[in-house]
C-alpha cells in the first residue's frame, strides 16, 4: 500500500474553538456528506484548576480537502455529569449513521488519583446530521470488566450485515519502569459485537492483534475498512515508556488484515506511512482514521505531541 501525505489539514490555533478550547486537535474522525466532510476531533480546554478537560468539535471541508467550509462554535456534546465515566472528557468520538440518525461512540475519561485516569466507551446519538449529539444515557455502554480491568476506549463501530462490529481498546494494567517513574498505561485491542449498537458481546480479554515490541507494546485507535474484498485495519503503537519525548519509542501506525472481521493478521510491511524529516510529524504518527471518499481511500492522522498540532492527511494510491 502506497500511501501519499498531503500535508497538514487543520490547525486548531488558527480558529476560535468552543468551550475555551485553544489546543490539539486529536483523533480525527470523518462523516461524509453529499458535498463536504465533517471531521470530529477532540480538542483541549483547562478547568479552574489548569488540567485538561477534552471536548469534540468539528471542521466541514471541501471534498477536495482544499477548503474549509466552517468550524464548529458550539458545544457539539456536553462533558458527562459530575463522578460520571466521561466528566473530564470525551477523546475519541467515532461516528456512525444508522438510518437517519447518527450514532457517536464516544471514548469518556475520568480522573484517578493513583492514576491519571481511566476511561469507558458511551454512546451519544445526533437526530440533526450531526451537529449535536445528546446521550443514550448517562452511563457507558462498555466498560471494565473481568478480564478488560481499565481503560476501555478507542472505539471504531462498522456495521456489516446488520451487524455492529466494535474495535476498541482495553486496558491490561499500569505499570511502573522506575522507582521514580509515574505509572505508565499498557492497552489492547478488542473485539466486541451487537445486533443494536447498544447491547455488546465481547471476546473479554482477547488482544485481536499480535504485538511487535513485545507484552507490553501499547496499541489505540483501530480504524477498519474494506479494501478490494478484504478488509484492513489501520491503528497506532508504541513502547509503553520513554515515548513522549523518544522519537524512536514514540506511536507509529500499523496495519493487520482479516478475511472474517474476527482473526487478523498483523502485516505492518504494507504501511508506507512513516515520520517525516523536520515537519509537524517528524516524531511520531498516531491516531488514524481510514475512510472512503468520491472513490479514493483517505488516511486522517496525528503527528507530534500526540496532535497538539492539529492533523494531517494522506491518500491512498493505487
């Protein structure tokens, strides 16, 4: 797979955000119309006591990715109730249409006091195209479970055959590398299915893709389309440590096939996506999203400092 960068898409401190919004733009993910794409991204506001709290927002562009066409300036979901999974944020918002509403699975965080955070996976539903979305409930619909302890996030929803498919991330555990070091997150890929998008059966525990850099190798954000009778997943990975400031520890995007949508093979040869020399993703590449558009096949991603940046765009060439 010959993929083709077509630079940086969206600066989000070149545009007056909602909710006091003034940094990142991470975890883009598209919606397509008749005449535009809507992309979701989750953006960075700071409460009273200056730590982050995360909202979506939206940017419309031309089809041709060329133009923008307007940017979101009101709230597109409220943050969830007080002690509730997504009080301190929504990062990611995957979106979905179902009839003719749109459903968005939404990745809620919540602060921990002997960790940073944890994090579980609700659903929110548009019935206006997309500009706003309201709740399901105030609770998630996937959450930590026997063998899934924490950190359940990163979903990427495809309905095949009326049947709702789930990628997300679970959490293994927390681990320290130091008697110094704060403790560093470790997560997974699962696999989960629906007959409703509410209601989900789970393979609890199971890591659907093989790891590289061996147990503790972290992998987010699956993102999952069909290309040429076979489907293809595309997500990011990392050494669990030292990634934030190692260029050579820091997220890449790899890739795994499946004939089945349930066993993959993890061939990351096929990805020819890789950071540049000196430019906004010269350190890291992370949080893809692959989607279809007027017959091409887009790739929207993050690159340095986990998208404070904002995010870019590569096509697939055939």
């Amino acid at each position: 797979m010959n993929w083709k960068k077509l630079g940086k898409l969206f600066d989000p401190t070149k545009f007056s955000l909602p909710n006091g919004c003034a940094e990142f733009a991470q975890s883009p993910q598209a919606l397509v119309f008749d005449d535009f794409v809507r992309i979701y991204f989750s953006t960075r506001a700071r409460d009273g006591d200056g730590k982050y709290l995360s909202h979506i927002a939206y940017v419309d562009m031309a089809k041709d990715f060329r133009k923008t066409v307007a940017v979101s300036t009101h709230t597109v979901i409220e943050l969830g109730k007080r002690g509730c999974f997504d009080e301190h944020g929504i990062f990611p918002m995957n979106v979905v249409r179902h009839g003719t509403l749109i459903y968005g699975y939404t990745s809620g965080v919540n602060r921990r006091s002997s960790v940073p955070v944890d994090t579980a996976i609700g659903l929110a539903i548009s019935r206006d195209g997309g500009i706003t979305f309201q709740r399901l409930g105030d609770g998630p619909v996937l959450t930590a479970s026997l063998h899934e302890p924490c950190l359940v996030a990163d979903p990427f929803v495809k309905i095949c055959r009326n049947v709702f498919h789930m990628w997300y991330i679970f959490g293994t555990g927390w681990k320290c590398y130091s008697d110094t070091a704060a403790p560093e997150r470790i997560y997974k890929i699962g696999h989960a299915v629906s007959a409703d998008g509410i209601n989900w059966k789970r393979h609890d525990g199971l890591q659907v893709i093989a790891s590289r850099l061996g147990n503790d190798e972290c992998q987010a954000l699956p993102t999952v389309i069909e290309i040429d009778g076979r489907h293809h997943m595309f997500f990011c990975y990392r050494q669990a440590h030292d990634f934030r400031s190692n260029r050579e520890r820091g997220y890449r995007i790899g890739h795994a096939w499946s004939d089945d949508l349930t066993n993959w093979t993890r061939d990351d040869t096929q990805m020819s996506l890789d950071v540049s020399e000196g430019d906004w993703d010269s350190d890291m590449l992370c949080y893809p999203h692959v989607f279809s558009c007027d017959g091409r096949i887009y790739m929207l991603y993050n690159g340095n400092e986990f998208g404070r940046h904002g995010f870019g765009l590569a096509v697939l060439e055939t």
